[in-house]
C-alpha cells in the first residue's frame, strides 16, 4: 500500500549482470578472513532477501564484531518504523562514539 501512495520509494529488481557481480563478490570475500576491527551488522528475522544463515556464520568468526537481530526486522533495517530501526542507529552510532579522533 505504502509504494502505490509513495511510487518514489519503489526500486527494481536488480540485473542480471548485477545478480552475478555480487554473486561473485560474495563467492570472493567468502574465502578471506574478516579484517580485525569494529564491525555491526544488522539482520532483521523476517529476511527474505538473502539468506541469513551465511551472515550469522561471518559475524560468528570477525574479531570485534557484532551482530544485531532485529524482531520483525525486513531486508532493509534502516528503512523500516522507527521504533525497529531506532535501536540499531543507536548501535551504529555508539560504534561511531567509541572510535578515537
């Protein structure tokens, strides 16, 4: 209902040049270990884009990293009602907070 008031939020579907771009991306990064350092990755529990079971295995093994599962949570956390997203840019901005100037 909200795209058919709001056609400017609507996107398209990607390419199939894009689908494989970052199939292969993925394939890639996969194979190298995460970078040591801060990191908050956010991953909502009705995601029905991508499959999440390989995001909870990555954040599982990345020095420094965090994931934050969000109830109710869709693909795109920071586009979703306040009171989902707002804890999660609360996280992203005490990651922010805690970096040395």
């Amino acid at each position: 209902a909200e795209l058919r008031t709001e056609a400017r939020l609507c996107i398209a579907g990607p390419t199939i040049g894009w689908l494989a771009e970052a199939m292969a991306e993925c394939r890639a990064l996969s194979r190298v270990p995460s970078p040591p350092g801060p990191c908050i990755t956010g991953l909502g529990s009705t995601e029905t884009i991508v499959d999440p079971a390989p995001i909870r295995a990555r954040m599982q093994g990345w020095p420094g990293g965090s994931l934050h599962q969000v109830a109710g949570g869709r693909h795109e956390l920071l586009m979703e009602s306040p009171g989902l997203r707002g804890p999660f840019i609360d996280r992203i901005a005490g990651l922010f907070d805690a970096q040395p100037v």
